[in-house]
C-alpha cells in the first residue's frame, strides 16, 4: 500500500481544512487508516483513526473539532478539521494498518499552518 497525502495549507485560527490521502491497492479497504501529526520540536502524535468496518476514534484535543472518514471505493482517507487552533499546526501524515499489527505504512505528509 503508497499513500499520499495533500489538502494542507495555512489557514486563520477558527478556520477549516480537508486533508486527503490517496492510497493505492485494494488491500487498503480492509487496513485501519489514521492520520498523525507532528509539530516542530515535537513527537508524533495520533490525531484519529477510522477501521475498515468505519469505527472511528479521535484523541482529546480533537475530538469534536475533527472528522476522519474514508471512502474505499475511491481508496481515500479524509480529515475534515474545523475550528483550527495555532496549536493544530503540524505536518500531517495518513498511515495505514493491517489488522493485527503496527501501522507500516505512511504518507508523506501535508503541511499545515495555523495563524492566530
């Protein structure tokens, strides 16, 4: 499985965005897909989840702000975000997991910058 991901840009605090992965092979249907973040100085961290059967899960600091969704007949993942914070600025990566094991396999990322 190749990710891609795109849709970053700047945008004003309070502002949105939609990022979009694009994956390729039809194995990508039945992975768990995410989106991580990762700030300057930072670590990585998990932003939300979607598994092949649509459960979803967000951390803390975006649940209710941002919606993770996938479409597999287009195998693409989504991250709608809304309400932006300084704090939300990161390169924003998508990755992918087969059931049972880590996610092996990431995007390369999409740039997104937040002003206040």
């Amino acid at each position: 499985v190749q990710l891609q991901a795109s849709g970053g840009g700047l945008v004003q605090a309070g502002g949105s965005l939609r990022l979009s992965c694009a994956a390729s092979g039809r194995a990508f249907r039945s992975y768990t897909a995410a989106w991580f973040r990762q700030a300057p100085g930072k670590e990585r961290e998990f932003v939300a989840q979607v598994t092949w059967y649509s459960e979803v899960t967000y951390s803390d600091y975006v649940n209710g702000r941002f919606t993770i969704s996938r479409d597999n007949a287009k195998n693409a993942l989504y991250l709608q975000m809304n309400e932006l914070r300084p704090e939300d600025m990161g390169v924003y990566f998508c990755a992918a997991q087969r059931v049972g094991d880590h996610f092996g396999y990431w995007g390369q990322g999409t740039l997104v910058t937040v002003s206040s």
